[in-house]
C-alpha cells in the first residue's frame, strides 16, 4: 500500500497553514516533518490521520491504516500499564502486548498504575501503544518528547522494525532519531499565505 | 466496543471515578426535601413521585461533564476516534456506560427512597418501571449535551443549560405515570408516551452526537 499526498493544504482555527504539500512513501520508508514551532506540523499530522478535514488536495490512503500518537498519550491514570495497553490492543482487534511492552522496556512497570510512572515512562507506554494497533502508518507528532537517549534509541529500534515489516512513519520531530535513512521535508517554504484580515469582529465593536 | 465499556465500568469503580456520586446526590436531595417538607404524610404522598423523577433527574445531569471530558483531556478521545470504531458506536457505548454507572443505581434506590416520602403503596412497582424506561433517554440525551459541550473549558453550566429543557418530556412524562401508578389511574397513555421517547432518543442522537463529536475534534 502506497501513501500519496498531493499539492495538500491545511488550515488550523480558519488560518491556512500549509499549501502544496507533496510526498509519496512505499512500505518500509519513513518521513520526518521539520518546521519551527506553529508552521503545522501537527495540523498536517491531524489532517492525515483523518481528524480534520483538509483545505484541498488528495490522500491516496485508507485513513483505517493509520495510527495516530499525538501530544496526549491517551492513558489512563487509574489503570495499570498492561490494563492501558491490553485496551488499545482489543480496540484495535487484540494483537499481544507482550512484544509492545518488551520494545519499550516495559515488563518491569506492567502492574504499575498508569498515573504513577514518569513523564518519559508515560511517553514510552504511549509509543507502546502503536505496535499494538497493528496499523500499517504510524503519524508521530513529537515522539521523543521527556525521552532520555536510552528511549530514544528503543524507540528508533521500533520505528526500523516497523519500517523493516513493511510499515511506514510520518514523524514530525525536532531532534535527531538515528534514522538516517529516512526523507526528510520541510515545511518551512510551504508556509500559506496569509489571508486578507477582513475587520469582522471589528465592525461590531 | 466491549472493550471500551469495560473500561469505562473500571474508571468509574477505580479513584476518582464518580460511580455513586449521583446515587449519594439522590439520597440526599430526597432526604433534604423529606426534611424540609416536614412529616405531613398526606403532602409527601402528592408530591413524591414528582420529587423522585426530579432527583433522578438532577443526579443524571451531575456526572455528565464527565462522559467525554476526561478522555478528551488525555488525548483518548482522538485516539479513539481515529481507532476502528465508529463513533456512533463509541457514544453509543459511552450513553450505556453513563446509564449503568448512575441510571441504574437509581433505578434500583428510587423505591427505597419513595418510602422515605411515603409513596403509597400501589405507586411502587410503577415508580420503578417509569424510572427503568426513562432513564436511558436521559443517558443518551444527556452524552448528546456532553459531546456539544466537549471542547469548552468548564462546559458543566452550559451542558445543564442546554441539556435541562429537553429532559422536560422525558420528566413530564416520566411522573405521569410514577403519580397516575400511586393513585391507581389509568397509565398506558403516559407509558407508551415514556416508551416512544426513549425509543426514538435512543434511535436518532447518537447519529447526532457522533456528528457534533467529530466537529468538536477538528
């Protein structure tokens, strides 16, 4: 399955973002987003994984082979490590977590409440997360965020057996994965145009 | 979705889930109004079936804010969203959740209550099944209001604001056959009126809930 996008443009809160955005990946390649903060890497993220809709352009995509890990990592702090995991798992048809939780070095906490572990081990379960899912594109928006070294390192293992197993990434990323192999765009010269300001609000005030 | 009911059922047991919070809420509006009507048998008898629907009502309305607030604050909403469920199904579940966690306890407490107002006899079994039927329709009506008002920080006013005037029917209706049961009247009218609200509420809102909830997401 190819992903295809093509001359795409997006819009956050009614402000066009990005305009002409154009890539392709086959199975086993990665894409890492690169742009300062606010140029839309997130609302590109978004409009991928099919939770906003975008300004024009198409998606050569099935939006149900996407898995999205945003900012949030969706735990809940009330249930245990296994008991997050295991429900992400059947929600996505039940894959084994026992793979997920060995790729993030996880096993130690799986009986720890959710709410108890630190900022990056948080960050780890929620990257666990996309291996169980079992989808084929995975979007990461800021993945390696309160990550030491050592997980960033676990994490570049996971996304290169995903890749080797036929997967695809989209990574919007500031710092260095190790993943040399993987395009690289930029986001920067896409910048939209700002609109004209129309003076609304200010004709009532 | 079994899942995702599952889970819901966990967080509203575990800490801080809020399950009995509504239950506790029932308990004491009653008793407060028991108190503050005084012992007149006769009066608490007239009004009690009305004064038991209302704190149905209200203990319905007090947890919510919480059906969708919670896991849009941690990321799960999107997450589920963009996992392969349909989000009719997912508000679907999130109704039936609400409704097992606050409308059934009630369900279940409203007759021990009624003694507590002094329901005549006959009005039991009837209190209960208005109560049984009705409820649902306050759940799903009630995760229709959480889904318009998800995004807004601190959303519980204007949820009860919008929510309350279309618990009007189901209330009207509802009491109608808890008082015509207790003085032993004719009920079918009011019943199937109950019956056909809950059906159609059950039907048709969570097209529109789904369809809010994905505007709200954006």
């Amino acid at each position: 399955m190819d992903m295809r996008v093509t001359d795409l443009s997006i819009a956050r809160g009614g402000v066009p973002l990005l305009e002409g955005v154009s890539f392709a990946l086959v199975p086993g390649q990665a894409l890492i987003l690169r742009g300062p903060n606010g140029s839309g890497k997130t609302t590109l993220l978004r409009t991928l994984a099919g939770l906003q809709p975008a300004l024009a352009g198409t998606l050569t995509f099935d939006s149900e082979s996407v898995a999205y890990g945003a900012h949030a990592d969706g735990l809940k702090a009330q249930m245990t490590v296994a008991e997050n995991l295991t429900f992400w798992a059947a929600v996505h048809g039940g894959a084994d977590i026992a793979p997920a939780l060995a790729a993030f070095d996880l096993q130690a906490l799986r009986d720890r409440l959710a709410g108890a572990l630190s900022a990056g081990q948080k960050r780890r379960l929620g990257l666990a997360r996309l291996m169980v899912t079992g989808r084929a594109l995975w979007l990461l928006d800021e993945p390696t965020v309160s990550l030491d070294a050592g997980s960033v390192a676990l994490f570049a293992a996971a996304v290169r057996r995903h890749l080797a197993g036929g997967g695809m990434a989209v990574i919007a990323t500031h710092i260095d994965l190790g993943l040399p192999e993987a395009a690289v765009l930029d986001l920067g010269p896409l910048k939209a145009a700002l609109p004209q300001a129309d003076d609304f609000d200010g004709a009532f005030l | 979705m079994i899942a995702l009911l599952r889970r819901d059922l966990v967080l509203a047991v575990r800490a801080g889930g809020g399950f009995g919070l509504g239950l506790a809420f029932f308990l004491i509006l009653v008793a407060l109004v028991a108190f503050g009507v005084g012992p007149g048998g006769a009066l608490l008898a007239r009004i009690a079936p009305g004064i038991l629907w209302v704190g149905a009502l209200l203990a319905c309305l007090l947890s919510l804010d919480r059906i969708f607030a919670l896991d849009r604050e941690d990321g799960s909403l999107e997450l589920l969203a963009t996992a392969p469920l349909p989000m009719e199904g997912i508000v679907s579940v999130k109704a039936l959740a609400h409704w097992i966690t606050t409308g059934l306890p009630l369900v279940v407490a409203a007759p021990l209550l009624g003694l507590m107002l002094s329901l005549p006899g006959p009005g039991y079994p009837w209190l209960f099944l208005s109560l049984l039927i009705g409820t649902p329709a306050l759940s799903v009506i009630g995760t229709f209001g959480a889904a318009l008002t998800v995004g807004l920080k601190r959303g519980g006013l204007l949820l009860s604001l919008i929510v309350l005037p279309l618990y009007v029917p189901v209330l009207i209706f509802g009491a109608e056959v808890a008082r015509r049961g207790a003085e032993g009247q004719a009920l079918q009218t009011p019943l199937l009126l109950l019956a056909g609200i809950t059906c159609g509420t059950l039907a048709l809102l969570p097209f529109a809930s789904a369809a809010v909830l994905r505007v709200n997401l954006r």
